[in-house]
C-alpha cells in the first residue's frame, strides 16, 4: 500500500485521502440542490486547525470567498469546512451574501464552534440564490462521529461536470515525525492559470504557523493549481483551503525553521500537482492530459507564460485530439505568449520522444510514429528555448467534441 | 446599386472590391500548392502607390513578412502584390526567406517593376518549403491586361478554411474629388486580437502621404482587425496590407490635411470593419457571428479588454452556440478580463434587447425569449460598467462541432 520512492523522503500513500491525516472527519450528502447526486460535503477537525487559503483572481468574487476570508481573518484558526455543489452562490448581491454567512452559522452550530471557525465554499450555476431551506435540512442531517468518515461522500459532494473523484495524500518524515498530508478537489471545465471554479481542499496533521502555512499554500500553488488550464475561463469561486491541526505533534515550525518548511513545501507540492494534473485530466470533454515542459528560459515568467500559452490554445489541444503532429500550432502558441525572451532560431520541440523541431525549423520524424504516440492518454510535449536554465511545467488537456456538447447545454 | 446613408458622406458601393478603386488590376489562378483550388493571387497597380502595413505580433514571423516590411521600407512604393495560399512560409529558415526573396523577384519580372515595389504575402501550412517549381509555373501564367481584373479569383486565391469570399467597398467625395476604397480578406482559424492567420487588402485612389496613410492604417485597425477573434491563436502570417494610387486626382493629403484625413480614416474604417465582421462570422465551424459592445467605462483600454475577453470565451462561444442564455459566463469573462476599473456591483448585461443582469445581480428576463434570439444569425451582447463615457466593440462567433471536427485534422 505504501510506494517509497528512493529519491526523496516523501511517501506517496496509494489509497490516502483528505481523512488520512490525524484529527479530520469528512462526509457529504445529497440536501437537494442537485437533483439527484451528493451536494453537501463538510470537514471537521477534532481541534481548531491553522488555515491558509488562495482565491480566485476574477474581480467577481462569489459571496462565499467573502465570508472565507472573513474568517480566516479573524484568528486563523479553522475547525469546520461546508460545501455545497449545484449552486455557485455567485452574482446574487446582498441575499447572497447574507445566506453564505447563514450558511457558515448553521454548520458552525452543528459542530460547536464559533461561525469564525468556519468556511464556506460554493460551486455550480451562477446568479441564482441557494434554496435555504434544502441546505438547512442537509445541515441538519449532518452526523460528525469520530473515526467515521465517508471521504467518497465528501468527493462526490464537491463535484458538478467532474467524471470522477480526485484525491492524494503524501506522507513525509520531518525531524523524527510523521507528517501526513491529504487532498481532495473538484475541477473540470472554466479552469485557467490563476484558478478557476476549481475547489482544493487540503489537510495535514503538521503544527506550523498561520503565516509558514499561508507562504506554502501559495508558492506551491503558483507551481500546481496555477499551472492548469482547461478552457481558459477563470471562474468566480475558486479557492483552496489548507488546514493544519498541528496532531503530529511536532513542535510549531515558523518561517524561520528553513529546513522543516522546505521538505513540508515538496510534500505539499506533490498532492496539490496531483491534485492539479487529476482536475486537468477530468478538463470537460477530454480524452487526454497534456502536459507541456518549457525549459532552458532566460527567465521563469516566460517559460511559466510559454508553457500556459501552449497548453491553453485551441489549436493545439484539437490537434492533440486529432492526434496531428500539428508542431507548426505549438511554435505559434510559444510565438503569441507575450514572453520577450524567445530567439525564433533557437528553438527545440519534441512531441513525446520525437523532436520535431531544431533551431526554430521542422526536425525531420516519422508522422506514423509521432502520430502513434498522441493516440496515448498522457502526452508530453517539451519545448527547449536553448537560453538559460529556468523551467516551469503546465498541465491541461484535448480539446474534443464533448467539450462543445457539454458546455452548449451546461444550464438545461 | 450604390446605397447612401444620410448620416454620412460615406457611401457603401454594394458590389464594390479590392478593384474597384482606379488603376487596380487583380486576378488569380491554380499552381498547384493546394490540390484544387486557386492558390495564386495578385494585384497590380497601373501607377506605384504608396503603400502601408501592419503585420502579426507573434514572435515566429514568417518569411514573407519579412520580404514584405523590406520593400515597403524601401522607398514606401508598392506596385505588386503576390499572395500564395496553401503553405505560409513559416518556420522555413534561410530556404523560406530565400523563397519569399525570389517569389518577389519572379513577379517583379512579370509586371516589370523593380523586386523592391513589390510584396509578398502567404498563408497556409508552417512548416514546409514552396514548391518552388509549381509557384513560377503559376507566376508565369499570370496575364495582366488592363480593364481585365478577374476578383472573383483574387479573392478565391487567398482563401484557406474560410467558407465565403470577404469584400468590401465605399465612396467618400472629399474636397471635391470622389475617393474609392476597396478591400479583399482571408481569415477563419486561428484569428485573435491582434491579428492571426488573417490577410487583408485594401486599394484606394486617393493621393495621400505615406506617412498619413500608415497613420490611418493603424488606427483603424485597433478598431477593426485587432477586434476579432475566433479561437485567441495568433498565427505567424497576419498582414494588412494598404495602397493608395492617388489615381482620384486630389492634392495629396498630409497628416497636416485634419479634416481630410479624417473622414479617410471613417471611410477606411467601414471597409475594415466589414471585412473584420466577414472573417468573425467566418470562423471556422462558426454557426453565427458574435458582437460584444462595452459601454460605459472610465477607460478605454478596460472596454477593449473586456470585450475581447467575452468574444474569446470558450464557454460564451459554445453557449452562443447552444442557445442558452448563460450571462453568469458573461459576467466571469469581464471579470477575469484584467480590466481594473469594473464595478462589479453597478455592471448591467443585456442579450440582444433582454436586460439580464443590473447592478451585478440578475435582472428578470424571459429565458423563452432569450433563447429564441440566441437562434438568430448575428448576436449582439451588450455590457454597461456605468463608469465613463469609453466603449468599445468586438467581433466573433460562436464554438460549435465543426472548430473541432475542422482542426483536429486540419493537415490530413
């Protein structure tokens, strides 16, 4: 059940989840505001837990991202995290507002603690207020009881046009003790860098402080969720909660215990690229992940901006599907990036294995071959600017004739 | 056959073209670099007319463009246009440039110029050397006989994915003197702001400065061309090409001439924008053309930022196509649109004549109605920031199953 990779001290656990670290007790229910799959999930920690977040960039923030970040304002500490997918809470102005904070009191009575020691996420249909009455009645039927978690309840709860559950968890020896860290998510279509209506939701039984937390929580999501893209669109509700309950009981690490922090960041990086890769694998309509390497850059925002621009064009993604060695759409995407540290002579491309392009014209390989290859489920294309050192890695995913299905009929 | 507006002194010629204008001769043939279809076209000014351009943002330039900025910076005469369609020229190298050098030189021979009064424009496959051999054999052919323009093949020529041939043309009388403006345009795939994969022509008798004329030019088209899109790639290949052969007569208007340029600029404006509205409604797989008009900003920049966010979203695109009157996708377009001064509480949206959203939340409306104008040809949204006096519009069209059919196997 347990692959040690020898490489590195981080401990990916095969069936592990967001319930895998000490102290969290997760569900999730069916409430009614789908018609008829789970649209309620909720977590629980055993003690108050430290909490970090990131949210969506889009200047339309949905009502619950408001009262999320209320309260982990407050003291950042958080014990309680509700859910409910069908219905995004988005663009519906003050009663929005209102009920997203009725919402948090409700479940923050349910279990005991303070409306400040809960969060609120949102996910679905935009514009239309959320049946009070159907949420209360879920919340109501809530049972948290230890050692009871029903984690595939909670996955299905969070997700709407997702195909199937995401899930990762790590584990990590940091100086004699044993850290766990568990995710969930719920992605699919409208997901672009800078997060879009993708909920990640991560645990971990470290004891490190609010700020250690929050610095991790973002650098490593600039390196995962922000390196995703499915159709561009950056929805109005994204946001990734981490909660750390400090049960493994290692003494707090701050900002200052560099060693500790660092091996915690690889860890925390593994599930959220996890995390990442599944949400741009389950991209609406897609029958591939694609996942493009940019390396040799002068500088990181360009190999970061090449890398986003050729897993998020159009062209490249049919071709994908299509399975077409289409290189020329993947020399344009690089071309439109808006990086500034490109030399057009200078460019290497390699389609899975096959390098197609050297010093910016067509290398020659077999159409057969590279065409064989784009029939696989994961393809890799990697682009070489020759220039320096830096590096960054997007994920995404074909571009198909379900996506144009699914999303010309997404309300009805 | 000629329609006047009232409120203007701009005339739009119904049948009018790129030949309509005086002195202009064009044609165009089969050579053989597609399998069937013309794939030669030129142009010939009886005069040299001055000349200007505006070419593609991407990094990867391809050959011609660089042949084509080498002759207008000559001495900014043009006499000869020579357009290839079914291979770009791009990625090609030294060989590609060489080409691009001698196809110019071939058609200079042909119409008795100097290589320097001519440009060279291809679009098509990257990637692939000419077919040198087929492209003289074709050049050869070429039989320019004054009062002979064939424009039906000029315009069939340029074509690739597009459907339909794209022309235009006005009359303006200025100062006495009546100035034709006349164009041709090839686009379809891969066209974003910015111009991509997108050739444009335009032929006018005016007599007017270079430096006045490439003014023009490039004011109108931030206003036209840079205003479209269809799937936000930006091809290797985007040209706008522009001659004036001064053959009306006027005195030549100087950037000093302010009232004369000016409605030069307007008439030119109509002919860019009609031919930038063609190439939207032209987009490949496109059911219906899409027009997002931005009112109310403080700043322009913010207008146009969101308005080409909302014309270049994949999910507005594919639930235009669809039918459903999905404003909360809208809405999250302006929003992550990178447009700083929106007021998300004061935004108003309308489908067609149907308010659907005021003050940011939704606005009553009748989904029936809605979605019976969503079935119309030509869809018109309309956002209000009710913030400033700036607006500006976008063209586009809609997502449907045929982009994906088309470009996943657009080289097969």
């Amino acid at each position: 059940m347990i692959n040690t990779e020898a490489s590195t001290a981080i401990t990916k656990i095969e069936n592990g989840n967001i319930a895998s670290p000490k102290g969290y007790i997760v569900g999730g229910l069916h409430c009614g505001l789908k018609r008829k799959r789970h649209d309620l999930a909720w977590l629980y920690s055993v003690v108050p837990a430290k909490a970090a977040a990131v949210y969506t960039t889009n200047v339309f923030q949905a009502a619950p991202l408001k009262v999320t970040q209320d309260s982990i304002q407050q003291n950042g500490f958080i014990q309680g995290v509700i859910v409910n997918s069908g219905n995004a809470n988005a663009c519906t102005g003050e009663t929005g507002l209102k009920n997203a904070y009725i919402m948090r009191e409700w479940y923050a009575n349910k279990i005991g603690s303070t409306p400040e020691d809960v969060v609120v996420l949102s996910t679905g249909v935009i514009g239309e207020q959320l049946n009070m009455e159907k949420l209360n009645e879920g919340i109501n039927r809530i049972e948290i009881a230890e050692n009871d978690s029903s984690v595939e309840n909670f996955e299905k709860a969070i997700l709407t046009t997702d195909t199937f559950r995401k899930s990762a968890c790590v584990q990590v020896e940091i100086n004699g003790h044993i850290i766990t860290i568990g995710g969930a998510a719920k992605g699919s279509g409208m997901i672009k860098p800078n997060m879009a209506t993708m909920l990640g939701f991560i645990t971990t039984d470290a004891n490190i402080s609010q700020e250690a937390l929050q610095y991790c929580l973002k650098t490593v999501t600039n390196d995962s969720f922000n390196m995703i893209t499915v159709d561009g669109d950056t929805s109005t509700n994204d946001t990734v909660v981490l909660l750390a309950n400090g049960l493994a009981g290692n003494v707090e690490w701050t900002l200052q215990d560099e060693a500790a922090i660092k091996l915690f960041q690889s860890a925390l990086k593994e599930v959220c690229q996890s995390l990442a890769k599944q949400i741009a694998r389950d991209g609406e309509g897609a029958t591939k992940l694609l996942e493009v390497e940019v390396k040799g850059a002068v500088i990181k925002e360009d190999a970061e901006k090449i890398a986003k621009s050729i897993v998020g064009s159009s062209l490249v993604k049919t071709a994908v599907y299509g399975c077409d060695a289409n290189w020329g759409r993947i020399i344009c995407a690089a071309g439109y990036s808006g990086a500034t540290t490109i030399d057009p002579n200078n460019i290497t491309v390699f389609i899975g294995p096959h390098k197609v392009v050297e010093n910016g014209v067509p290398h020659p390989f077999s159409e057969e071959e590279a065409t064989s290859y784009l029939a696989n489920e994961k393809i890799q294309l990697t682009v070489d600017l020759n220039g320096g050192d830096k590096t960054a890695t997007a994920w995404g995913c074909d571009l198909s004739y379900d996506y144009v299905r699914i999303n010309a009929s997404y309300r009805t």
